[in-house]
C-alpha cells in the first residue's frame, strides 16, 4: 500500500480523465489530480465551472470509468463493493422518482444501501426531521420544491450512515437557513466521526466548515491547503476599533489599508511592524481597540486573485 493510502479516509493518486470529442480529438478534463483527506475532516473540492471537480467525484465514485489513477476510501478501492459500503454520496442535481412519497423515497434508497428492514421506519423519522422535513414523510416528491428535493437529497445520503460522505454543491437551491443547516449538518457529521469531501461554489460555506481545501482548475490542483494558511496574508495585521466617531485618527490613517467604517466600528490593517503605534494611537485619540488579529484574506478574494493570476490578468 502507498504511503498516500495509510490513515487517509479518502486518497486519490494521480487522477486522469481524457474524453474523445471527435475521433481525432481529446480533451482531458482531468489531469494528475492527486488529493488525501484525514479521516474525521471536511475537506472542501473547489474551483469554477468546468474546473473537473464532479468529474473527479464520479471517478471516487465509480460513476466515471478513470484515464488513470488510484482511488481508495478506508484503504481499500472505492470503485469495489468493499469500498462502496462506506459511502455516502449526494449528486449536485438529485433526481428522485416524482410519483413516490419522500418515505417511499427513503425506504428505496435505504434498501438499496443494506439498511435492516427493520430499522428503516425508524431512521427515515429521524433523518427527515434531521434535515428539515419533519412533517413530510407521506407528501408526494412531485410536491415538492428544489430546496426541498435538496434536502431529501442530502438525508439518502447518510440512511446508511457512511463513514465517508461526498456532497457535490449541497447547498444548491436552498435558501439562507437551509445554508445554515446544511453547514450545522456537516460539522455534525464530522463530531460522529464521519468524513466529508464537499464539493462547493459556495466559498464562504467552504470557509466556514472545512478544515483544508483544495482549488482545482483546468483540471489540476492548483492549490491546497489549511484554510488559515491559504487565507493568511504574511506581514499584515487586522485591528477593529471603536469610539472614533470622526474616523480615524490622522496617523492611523495614514499607515491604514483595507479600511472599512461601519460607523460604530472601523476595521483596517497595517504592516506588523506598525501595530503598536496604531494602537497606541487610536487610545490617544479616545478609542477602544476591539480585536487585534493576522489578517486574512477572504477565501472569495484569494479564489479570484489565484484564477486571475492563472490567467496573467491582474488581480
């Protein structure tokens, strides 16, 4: 076994997938992806459109017969019965046949993933009252909105309680407090043990919840890492402030960058070196420092400054 297998819930070594357009031509969609998640993680798979993140899942999967490449969960070939118990998995469009109740619906899928008959009444209650749709058990999935259809999505997912669950954009077409109880799901699946790899265009769900990401584009990886150290600008500080009401004070503002005045509280940053005086400042002009920090970059500015300077634009 390589050393990219031991320990890891999810290993993908040298992922490749070329298509054939025409009978003379190809396009490789991906291309030496090689990514391994910790077990117990939530690891975030981003990048834009066409970056050939779900091409990568369904290779995990088994969905999408690989170029080349290994792919292992729990150590053993996820494309392999073995493997497959352990997974989870929620497409970015599920699709559910409309005519069944989401019971119906539940019970199906539930079978499908080796769950004892006997406790399928049971852990579809728990699971639909777990994603928000308590209550909905007999209503007909033709009646039921996109968020709606999400969320049942997301509930097959885990009927099986997998070690390791993949959810490709699993906030699509919810709204805000579906957002918020999908990210509360994730980060309750990883307090029980389980693994998640999320794919997402949503990067602030993605700074939000995952422990390390990786940014694919053009069908590589082109970067990786801890969120903090991604995000992390060397040699700058972020300070908050509060109780100036005519902004800041003149030598503030003259080191000052990044500044944004809400009117009760002015957030800026200033080079490490300059720290001191600028707090020694904003107290001599009868201000209160509220927070003092690295700054970080957001993980939207960091995307787009990456994709820029791929491209040799300037950020």
């Amino acid at each position: 076994m390589s050393d990219i297998t031991q320990g890891a819930a999810i290993a993908i070594a040298g992922a490749r997938k070329v298509y054939t357009v025409f009978p003379q031509a190809q396009r490789v969609a991906v291309d030496d992806v090689t990514l391994e998640v910790p077990r117990g993680a939530i690891h975030g798979l981003l990048g834009p459109n066409g970056a050939g993140k779900t091409t990568t899942l369904k290779m995990l999967l088994g969905l999408v017969r690989p170029t080349g490449g290994t792919f292992t969960v729990l150590g053993v070939d996820s494309r392999s019965r073995a493997g497959r118990v352990h997974l989870g998995f929620l497409p970015e469009q599920p699709y559910f046949p409309p005519q069944l109740t989401a019971a119906q619906a539940m019970r199906l899928y539930a079978r499908l993933s080796g769950v004892p008959e006997r406790e399928i009444a049971a852990r579809t209650g728990e699971l639909l009252e777990r994603v928000g749709l308590e209550g909905r058990a007999s209503t007909t999935l033709s009646a039921f909105s996109r968020g709606m259809l999400q969320r049942l999505g997301i509930a097959q997912a885990i009927v099986s309680r997998p070690s390791v669950v993949v959810l490709d954009e699993p906030a699509s077409g919810l709204d805000p407090l579906g957002q918020r109880d999908v990210r509360n799901l994730m980060m309750q699946l990883r307090d029980d043990g389980a693994t998640v790899l999320l794919s997402s265009h949503q990067l602030s769900e993605a700074e939000t919840v995952c422990d390390r990401v990786s940014i694919m584009s053009r069908g590589c990886v082109a970067a990786e890492g801890p969120i903090a150290e991604l995000l992390s600008v060397a040699g700058r500080t972020a300070i908050r402030v509060a109780g100036l009401p005519a902004g800041l004070p003149a030598p503030v503002a003259a080191m000052a960058a990044d500044v944004a005045d809400s009117g009760d509280v002015i957030r800026f940053s200033v080079e490490d070196a300059d720290v001191r005086r600028a707090i020694d400042a904003v107290y001599d002009a009868g201000g209160t420092v509220v927070e003092v920090e690295p700054k970080r970059e957001s993980l939207e500015d960091y995307f787009t400054r990456m994709l820029a300077d791929e491209k040799g634009e300037v950020a």
